[in-house]
C-alpha cells in the first residue's frame, strides 16, 4: 500500500512556552495530517536532549524528554498556575528554541508542579511496570543534580563503580529527589500515550527515531558498563565517528563508547532487545539510525582529535538482525542506510528485508549516476525531499551549483507556475516507493532558516527551528490532499 508522511519533531510545533510539546498543538497537527491525507508522522527522538541539545546525544534510551511535557495540560489539573507559567523566561524568539532556558525554567515549573502533586495508585503502578529502566534513570539524575551536572566517570569512586552500599545509601538520602524524576516520567508517559492513542485513533501512525548509539555520560553506560569498550577504571578505549570524505577531511568524530558486541551476542543481545521493545511501544515504525553500523562501524582512539585514525571494524550483522526479527517479530523498521555504502551494507540491507532511504536532495549534484535519482529508487523503500541532516529544498536550490539546479530542473521537469520546491515534492511522490515522506520545512517552502541540523557543528543554531503559528493552514492540507490523491498514495482513503 502506498502512502506518505510528514517529518516534523514536536519541539518545532508553536506554542507559548518556547518549544513545541505534547499540548493542543500536536492534536492539532495530527488534524492537519488528517485532512492532508498523510498516514505517517515522523518524528526525531523523543529521549532527554544531550550534548549541543541534540535529541541523538541521550542520557537514557528509555527515558521521556521532559521539554515536550505540555503544560498548559497541569495548570487545568491544578499542579501550576497561569501566573506562575508566565513569570518564568521562555525565550525572545518564539520562532526558536532556546534550550538554556527550558532547562532552568522548566524544571522549576515541573518542581512547582510536584509540590502539590499528591501520588495516586496509576503513578505507583507506573513505577513498578517501569522500574526495570526507571530506577536506574531516577537515581542518576538525582545524583546529576547533586553533583552538579558532572557526568558519572566524575563521581566518588564507589557510586562511578556503583558498589551496593553507596547506591543503597543514594537511595535513601535522594528519596525525594528520586521521586520527582519518576513523577516527571509519569507525566511524559501519561501525555506520550494520550497523543499516541489518538493518533492511531485518526489513522496517522508515528515513525520514531532510534539512535544507534549512546553517550558515554549516560544512565545506559554506567548501569551497563560491560556492555561498552571501556578499560578497568571505565575510560574509553575507543568512541564511534565516520572516516574523512568529500563534506569533512578530518570525518566527523562522535565520541559515542562502541558496543562490545562479542559480548552482548552472549545474552541475545538482551539490552538492545529491550531498547527495541520499548521503542516499539512509544512508535509504530522505527527508523534504525545508522544501519551501516550493523555491517561495520568506524572505530577511532579514544584520545584521537579527528577521525582521521580509525578504521572499519566487523559489526554484528545479520546476527543480530536475525535475532531481532525472532525475539520482536511485529517490530517495524527503516535502515537508516545513508553515507558510505559498501556491497556488504547493500547485502545486509537486502537480507534484512527492511527498506532503506532514498534522498532527493542528493541526486543532482552531479550528473554521475546516482543511486538516489527517481528512476534507481526501489519499491521496498522510503523516499525523502531530505532530512533533519540536510537542507532544505529551497536552501539547495539556493546554493547548488548552477548545473545541478539545471540538471534538477531537465529530469524533474520543474516549471515556475508549480514551483521548483513543489516540483520536487511531487517528484518524491510519483517514485515507486512505498512511503514517501517530506519534511514540514519543504511544504512551507523555508530556506536556511528551516533547517534543522548541520551535522558536525556546534554553532548554537541545530535543533531550534520552531514553525510560526498558524503554519497547518487548511489550504496547505487541501494542496497536499491532492498531490497524495494523485499518486496513489491515501492508503485506506483512498476508498474515500
């Protein structure tokens, strides 16, 4: 069945609290996929933001972001007031995010509300169905809080070794501490769940993130340290990165621990079975972040200052896949399968039977064949404008060079009267692929401004893009309606 979505994080919905949440305004874009006839909303992580305020850089994989916590919804249940919500600093440009301070004047909103926050039987239960991760996370952040932010490698060395006794002893002295953290979770799970639901219920299914890896300043690493290449005193021995290519001379260093995947295969890869399931849970599909990693991933010294030292190290391949489709056989998935691609990948992609990417935006650059162009793409697969990664179609056509917009134009047959954005969308649309998706920021026809992350910089300027208010307008639903209705791609509408 042929059908199509729209990519769109809830940090970038309007609001009046500077970032999109969980609020009346992601109701309200479930609306507008409605009406627009789309099937799926893709949405990035959905974990607590981490280093440059990226969604991929979380502390837990398990845990909620509680920036998207919507809190108009606690002021109706009496937690906050009105007042109270206006007197905190939101940021002075509503058409961006300002981390800083959703970070100071969240938390002290959340705090307000614990306070009168009286716990009931459904927070209790949700603790115990939760406390296989939520007990770890909680007392993590507690002791986060208490050690002022420092990561856990620079914790007293019987609580960074997490000797029985001294996690026994944080538990008793944060209790309370402890307890506001999973009161937030609560919160999270209880407005995920509400949005999720009706989203199912208007026939729109959410496509959700999952990063391949971790930070090594996580609850994941420091619960599981076995799990990670670290030495004896759980020092990396060598993080994650991709080797120097024609965007990046040095490659790009990440700095994530890598798994020892000999390791986990012993259990059945039990920690990534249950990361999997819960993603499962919160998304309806999962887009797999870095598929290639599976195939081999880029290994570099831990003390190295670039990439540039690395080198491809075997993954575990269909190993792990195999035992992933056994042990979740329902789970839905999408390989991230950008970058650079050997036969191999290519092999593990086919054998695996999940559909890949396929990027518009990085078919004209040259007029080399290119594997993205509309007439290679493949049934089993999911065609883009572009992502969160890359430009926007209006900012490539800005600045690609003057025989790759010609080319574009020549192949897509773009004229003025539709437009070169819109042209370009509907070419995404007509290819053979399954699913088709197009970032909010192409519809609305942004430029620089719209996007959303430049991978390898941190500038200040990734991850803030909010849409201005009033964006979802009907008659954009009604273009999008009849571009979907044209190729085929209403899903079960297309009955209607």
């Amino acid at each position: 069945m042929r059908e199509s979505g729209i990519l769109m994080h809830i940090t970038a919905l309007p609001g009046p609290w500077g970032i999109g949440t969980m609020g009346k305004q992601a109701f309200a874009f479930v609306d507008f996929l409605q009406d627009a006839g789309q099937r799926n909303w893709q949405v990035l992580p959905l974990t607590p933001t981490g280093f440059g305020d990226s969604p991929y850089q979380s502390c837990s994989t398990f845990a909620g972001n509680p920036y998207l916590i919507d809190l108009e919804s606690l002021t109706e249940a009496g937690l906050l007031t009105a007042e109270e919500l206006t007197s905190l600093n939101w940021g002075e440009r509503e058409e961006r995010v300002d981390f800083g301070c959703q970070y100071r004047s969240k938390t002290v909103a959340l705090q307000m509300a614990y306070g009168r926050f009286t716990a009931g039987e459904d927070f209790h239960a949700f603790c115990r169905e939760n406390s296989s991760w939520l007990a770890d996370y909680s007392l993590y952040m507690a002791l986060k809080t208490k050690f002022q932010g420092a990561p856990w490698y620079q914790w007293e060395h019987k609580l960074k070794f997490r000797e029985p006794s001294a996690i026994w002893q944080a538990r008793q002295e944060l209790k309370d501490e402890i307890r506001f953290y999973c009161f937030v979770q609560y919160l999270f799970f209880n407005q995920w769940n509400a949005l999720h639901t009706y989203a199912r219920e208007k026939g729109v299914r959410i496509i959700g993130d999952v990063p391949i890896y971790v930070p090594y300043d996580s609850v994941d690493v420091w619960s599981n340290p076995e799990l990670f290449q670290l030495d004896a005193q759980l020092s990396l021995e060598a993080v994650a990165g991709c080797p120097p290519d024609a965007f990046s001379e040095d490659g790009q260093l990440w700095g994530n621990p890598l798994y020892r995947w000999d390791q986990m295969a012993q259990d059945g890869y039990s920690w990534w079975i249950r990361r999997l399931e819960a993603a499962g849970n919160w998304y309806d599909v999962i887009r797999l972040d870095h598929f290639r990693g599976l195939e081999a991933y880029w290994s570099v010294p831990a003390n190295d200052t670039t990439a540039k030292g690395g080198k491809w190290i075997k993954g575990p391949g269909m190993d792990f896949i195999g035992t992933v489709q056994k042990k979740l056989p329902k789970l839905e998935l999408i390989a991230e399968d950008l970058g650079f691609l050997t036969q191999e990948v290519l092999d593990l992609l086919a054998q695996s039977g999940y559909p890949g990417m396929k990027v518009l935006g990085f078919a004209f650059d040259s007029r080399e064949p290119s594997a993205y162009l509309p007439h290679n793409c493949c049934v089993n697969a999911v065609c883009y404008t572009g992502t969160h990664d890359n430009m926007t179609i209006r900012q490539w056509l800005d600045t690609a060079s003057e025989d790759a917009i010609a080319y574009a134009r020549e192949y897509m047959r773009l004229t003025p009267e539709e437009g070169d954005v819109w042209g370009m969308i509907r070419t995404a649309f007509s290819t053979v692929c399954k699913l088709c998706v197009i970032p909010m920021q192409d519809y609305l026809a942004l430029g620089a401004e719209g996007r959303m992350n430049f991978p390898g910089t941190q500038t200040g300027n990734n991850w803030v893009w909010r849409a201005k208010d009033g964006f979802a307008e009907p008659q954009l639903a009604k273009r999008i309606r009849g571009l979907t209705a044209l190729y085929g791609r209403l899903g079960s509408q297309n009955k209607e």
